[in-house]
C-alpha cells in the first residue's frame, strides 16, 4: 500500500517556507482542502485506506543522516531549525478525511507551521493509492527508465538545465525514485536537482526551490492584497538576506506582481518563476520589465515550471535564448509519464488566521482564469480591488 518512507519526501520549498514561517509568524493558523479538478471518481473505501497512510505519517522521524544532508546543504538556514525539524511529529488529527460515494474530501487544519508540510505528500499518497485500487498497470521499470532517458537525449541538444518538480502528481514513489536515478545517471549537464528533498539526498543532487503561493495568499490575509507581493518578497529576504532568490509571480497576476516588483526587489531576486498564462507572453513582460527598470535581462533567470513537455521547452528556449536566463521544473510528465491517465488534482490553503484577528478566506488570481482558487465571490472582490479585468 501507498506509504511515505521518508519525513523529507516532500518539496523543498515546503521546509524553506516552514523555517520562514517559524520565524515570522509562529502564531498564525492555516486551513488546507482538496481540490479534485480532474473529477476523478475514487473507488469504494479510498477514504479509509488513505486514513491509514495518512495516520502512519506520524511514525515519520529526521534522522541523524537526514539532519547531516540537510544542514550541509542549506547552510543558509540557522542549525535551530533542523533541531526542530528533528522533534517535528505530523499530526494526523489535523487532517480530516470524508467520502460521499465517489468523492474524496480532504481538509486540514492547524498551526501554519505545521500544517504547512501535508499538502505535498498528502497528494503524492491520493495519486499512488488511486492508481493502486483502480488496478491501472503501468510500464515496466525498464520503460520507466527508457522513456525518461530519450526526453534527455532531446532535452541535451537544447543547452539548457533542468529540475524535477514531480512530486505531487508522480504516479508513485517507486517511479519517482525510477525518475531520479535516470535523470542523475544521464550523461550530461543538464539535469541539476529536484525538488524532493529525500530524492536529492538519495542521489546525491541539489534539492530546488524557494516558495509557494500559500507564502502570498498568507500575506494578503494579513496585510491586504496590495501589499501581498510587496511583503511577501521583503520578508523573504529578511530571512534569506539573498539566497532562495527566485519570486514566484502569479499569486494574483503577472500584471499585478511586476506592478510591486519594484527596482530593489528587481535587483535582489535572482528572477521570477512562471507558473501559469502564456509562457512567451510571460518571459516577454518580464524582459520588459527588466529594461524598463535599466537592468539587463540576460542577468536574470527565469524558471517555467507549468505543465511542461519538450514541445513547450523548444518553444520557450527559441524565445528566451539570448534575451534572458531560462530554466525548467518538469514535473508529471518525468513521475507520470507510465500510460495511464494522469491526475489533475490540488490541494490548496483556503483561509489564514494571523497572529491575531479571525480567519479569513484566502485566494489565487492565476493568470489561468481556470486556476483561480478560492471563495468565488473573494475573487471578485480582489480582482476588483486590485483592477484585474480578465476575459474568462
């Protein structure tokens, strides 16, 4: 049965934001739901075969070798941290787990500093277990591999560096690990890290990446949706003084971030990262905005990470090569590239209580309007007030 091996097999900017959010704001709570977009139907007794992985997720430790790898790696984060990762203990009570006839309901709810480490792992357990109760047969290991080393072959010919993002939606932690092992014993520079912590260390690579949207919707619940971006990156880099330097963009609209992506923060970042909207339209805002604010792109990076294949990839390095810095995270179509059908699914925060106040909804403006997440009418009420007029 689907089970997690590992405390650290999860998506490093899941414990980049853990340590950011210990520090800042220890007191604050967050609420979490499944969002089923794909409208998959789970099979009869989903709910209560995922009750026990979930439930055995408390027996989950930082080891003495784990804690080694981590705070060698990071040595950015203070050694407090990993001392605290390493009494860390999930809580499975924060977690509650329905299902009416074919649909699965998932919410958790706690402190942010806790709470923070399920989303990840939580949805690479639903994909495993729904593919193993459906009884969905993938490809052999050999093909797993197979299929993974000729993307490379073609990835190789482009010059460009590439990271696993996968976690999530992998079809399960056997082809994850399949994954990593053929992208490390590829022979070439192009593949650079993943965003599993447990994986990199396992194959001795860099685990990749910063933070998530929740960073974001947190501080709009805090601070109001015009100083969301504006916050959310200065706090970051009051806690990483210049490190982890890649912002994500589209919380509530590329227009909107590059609006409070001001010179400084222009400066500081490293780049920006990509995550929905029109990849080609995106690296050319961004190019834009670099020159407008006289810094030339080709210093900075920007890292795509929607929904990825190699037809996208080709596309983007024809655009990007020579205007600007370009990276990749692919994610499923490395974990989930088996012959099934592959999980669309989310699970995202949907309300936040600050360090004091009440709780208040939280959302997403994607530059996807079908991204958007959240209390429909919150959506509108921000888009309203931060003049965001879409054409859906």
């Amino acid at each position: 049965m689907a089970k997690l091996k590992s405390i650290l097999d999860n998506d490093f900017y899941k414990f980049t934001m853990q340590y950011a959010v210990v520090k800042l704001f220890p007191k604050a709570k967050a609420r979490y739901q499944f969002i089923n977009r794909g409208k998959h139907k789970f099979p009869e007794g989903f709910a209560a075969k995922f009750r026990e992985a979930v439930d055995k997720m408390a027996d989950l430790k930082l080891t003495k070798a784990e804690k080694t790898f981590f705070s060698k790696t990071c040595p950015y984060i203070d050694p407090t941290y990993f001392d605290f990762l390493q009494g860390y203990q999930y809580d499975p009570d924060e977690v509650k787990i329905t299902q009416k006839g074919d649909d699965l309901i998932v919410k958790i709810e706690g402190y942010w500093y806790r709470t923070i480490l399920w989303e990840v792992p939580l949805m690479a357990l639903i994909c495993e277990l729904y593919y193993e109760m459906t009884g969905m047969q993938r490809v052999d290991d050999e093909e797993v591999m197979k299929i993974v080393n000729d993307k490379m072959d073609k990835y190789d010919k482009l010059n460009i560096t590439i990271a696993d993002f996968g976690t999530r939606r992998r079809h399960s932690s056997a082809v994850h690990d399949l994954v990593i092992k053929a992208l490390k014993s590829h022979k070439s520079n192009t593949f650079i890290g993943t965003s599993n912590v447990h994986f990199a260390m396992k194959y001795e690579t860099k685990p990749i990446g910063t933070h998530a949207h929740e960073w974001f919707m947190f501080h709009a619940a805090k601070y109001g949706y015009k100083m969301a971006n504006l916050l959310g990156l200065e706090n970051w880099s009051n806690v990483y003084r210049g490190d982890l330097g890649i912002a994500l963009s589209d919380t509530y609209t590329t227009e909107v971030f590059f609006k409070q992506f001001d010179k400084k923060l222009s400066k500081l970042f490293d780049g920006v990262r990509h995550d929905s909207g029109d990849p080609i339209e995106f690296a050319q805002k961004t190019i834009d905005h670099y020159k407008s604010r006289g810094i030339n792109p080709l210093t900075k990076t920007i890292i795509f990470s929607d929904g990825l294949d190699y037809e996208k990839v080709v596309k983007i390095v024809k655009f990007s090569q020579d205007k600007i810095g370009h990276s990749f995270g692919i994610g499923t179509d490395f974990t989930n590239d088996v012959g099934l059908p592959r999980m669309n699914i989310v699970l995202k925060m949907t309300e936040a209580y600050p360090d004091e106040g009440e709780w208040t909804p939280v959302i997403k403006l994607s530059d996807e309007p079908n991204k958007h997440t959240g209390d429909p009418e919150e959506i509108k009420m921000a888009k309203r007030f931060l003049n965001i007029q879409e054409h859906e």
